[in-house]
C-alpha cells in the first residue's frame, strides 16, 4: 500500500507538469552515493505517522457463515519530499512551483476519479503542503546527510493498510466457567 500510494502520485505528476519526476531516497543523491538520475522531481519518503483516531475495534470479520481474525487497519500519514534536483538552481525552482502549482490545484485524489488509484485498493490520497522553521528544515537535511536543495514537504493523508487472515476460524458455541473455592 505504501509503495503503490506513492506511484500513483509519481504517474499523475509525470502525465500532468514537465518536469521528470522519480521515486528515490534523496540521501543517496545528494551525498553522492547514487548515480546521477534523470528525473527533475525526487520524491522521497521520509517519515510515517499512525493516525489512531480512526481506529475499528472489530476483531473477527464474517463472511459468508465463516468468521476470519482481522486486527483492526492501520490508518498512516506519510510525509513525502519533492526535491528538486540536478537541474540547475534556476530550472530547480520552476520544477519546484510545477509541483507546488499541481497540488494547490488538485490536493485529492479518489479512486472514483482513477482506475490505478481503485485497482491499488487506495480509496482516497489527499496531500497538503507542510510548513517547516529553519530549525525543522536544518534538522531534515541533517538527518538526510546532504546540503540543502530546493524542496517542498507534503504530509499524504490517510492511507490504509486492512489486511485479514485467510483462514477461517470456528466460532465460540459455548463458554464453560469453572468456580474455584477457597480453603
């Protein structure tokens, strides 16, 4: 679910703005540990968060006449980094408003609107820009090894992770209770 929820951000930037926009781990880039890409745009993952406001306590789920063990689903916001990257300052800044532009003019995207996003089994991506101080912004690129590159930080709303078991279990028919006394 993660990896496909970040591949469909990456297609719809490719098919909407210019600039060449990859998946990648922006530290091996800018510390120079990595080939030089081809992309403008580097999205790069760099922090998830449970949302636990929105968790369903149901432990069994029915179907058909069989029960089946399901925890409850974990419910994420991932913070994703578009850096732009080896374009030249300049053109770095252009592609950095491409994707700041796209996003303020389409934040959601629903899998009534995408077949990639529905075939994913991803309901619903909203993505709103995150505001860091100079503090937070010098600690993200401490913390990434590298010097800082014209980038931008999105916090993607809830993304879904529900799997459940697929064997069935059987059902409690009978509950037996034994009383102990005391001496």
């Amino acid at each position: 679910m993660l990896y496909p929820a970040i591949e469909n951000i990456q297609r719809i930037l490719n098919s909407s703005i210019g600039p060449a926009v990859a998946i990648a781990n922006v530290a091996e880039y800018v510390s120079g540990t990595e080939e030089q890409h081809d992309a403008d745009i580097l999205i790069s993952l760099v922090n998830i968060e449970e949302v636990r406001l929105a968790r369903e306590q149901r432990y069994v789920v029915k179907i058909d006449d069989e029960l089946y063990p399901k925890n409850p689903a974990v419910h994420l916001d991932l913070s994703l980094l578009f850096t732009a990257y080896g374009a030249g300052y300049e053109n770095n800044i252009r592609n950095l408003q491409e994707v700041i532009a796209f996003f303020q003019k389409q934040p959601v995207f629903r899998a009534a609107d995408s077949a990639e996003l529905a075939a994913d089994g991803i309901e619903r991506l909203t993505l709103e820009i995150v505001t860091l101080a100079f503090e937070q912004l010098q600690q993200l690129w401490s913390m990434l090894g590298g010097k800082y590159q014209p980038s931008v930080l999105y916090k993607m709303r809830m993304l879904t992770i529900d799997s459940m078991e697929d064997r069935p279990v059987a059902p409690i028919k009978e509950v037996e209770t034994i009383l102990k006394r005391k001496n």
